[in-house]
C-alpha cells in the first residue's frame, strides 16, 4: 500500500486550524504563569516526521507566516519553524520511525527552546537601544516555562496527531 502524503488529507490540513485558535485563545489550565506551550511545535514535529523534510519547510513557513500574521509586529517564527521542519523531516526519513513518548517530548522541548530562543535574540537585536535587564527577567523565564510545558505535551499531543495521520485512531 502506497501511503497517501498527509498534505493530500482534509483531515491533516484542518488539524492546522487548531494551531492559531490555540494561540488565540488557549484554556488558562494549559498555561503556565501565562506561558503557553509552543503549539506551532506541537504540530510542526508530528507533520514533519510523517511527511519529510520539503514538506517540514513548507509546513513551517506557512506556519510561520500565520503566526506572524497574528502578532503584525516585532520578531518572526519562519526561520526557526522552518529549520525545524527540515530537520525532523530528515529524522522522520532517516532510521527507524520516531514514536516514543520520551523521543517526541525531547524533540518537542529542544524545537520549543530553539523557538523560544530565536524570539529571544530577535527582541534583543530589536530594542537595542534600551536597557537589557527587563529583557532578560521575562525572557529567560518565558523561554524555560515554554519549553517545559511543550516538553510535557509533546509526546501527548504528537502521538495523538501520528495515530490520527497514519489512520490507527480509531473514533
């Protein structure tokens, strides 16, 4: 049986509708101190596993452009998401399948910190002009808190997406 590529599926392209509603409007039970998890993350890495790196790079900057879209200003998620997508689309074609609790929230936490990072060193090259030490309290903070909590769900939320995408979940 040939595997259908999940950009094919209705089902996997509506899945990223959830991604910029859960920005939007994220239960307070899913926050930390008013951090959420990276939801691009979340969603990124499952897809990027199943389809591959070109579709990773594709899936990124689409999503980064969403995102972006909603914040109109400052730092941007495109590179980032983008590299991330590439590289757990080359993990995902290389070696065995990526389907451990333990690999998913690893991955799932480095890509969160990464994220988190990159908008950390934009903001600081963005507001060159001001003081640092605001900067560093709510990042540091932001950056640990957001890649924890993705961390957490990643294994949750990225085997739930491969069970749905591969057609092993059952409704």
């Amino acid at each position: 049986m040939i595997p259908v590529r999940l950009h094919k599926r209705p089902i996997c392209l509506a899945s990223v509708l959830m991604v910029p509603l859960l920005y939007l409007g994220a239960p307070n039970w899913l926050k930390l101190s008013g951090v959420t998890p990276c939801w691009a993350v979340l969603w990124l890495l499952p897809w990027a596993l199943e389809d591959g790196p070109l579709s990773g790079i594709c899936a990124g900057l689409f999503l980064g452009l969403w995102i972006d879209g909603l914040s109109l200003d400052g730092p941007t998620y495109i590179p980032t998401l983008m590299l991330l997508g590439f590289w757990w689309g080359r993990l995902g074609r290389r070696g065995p399948p990526i389907e451990r609790s333990y690999n998913l929230g690893l991955l799932g936490w480095i890509g969160s910190f990464f994220v988190g990072l990159s908008i950390w060193v934009q903001i600081m090259f963005i507001e060159m002009n001001t003081p640092l030490d605001w900067i560093h309290s709510w990042g540091f903070y932001t950056l640990l808190a957001q890649s924890i909590l993705t961390g957490i769900m990643a294994p949750i939320i990225g085997s739930w997406l491969l069970l749905l995408w591969r057609g092993k979940l059952s409704s």
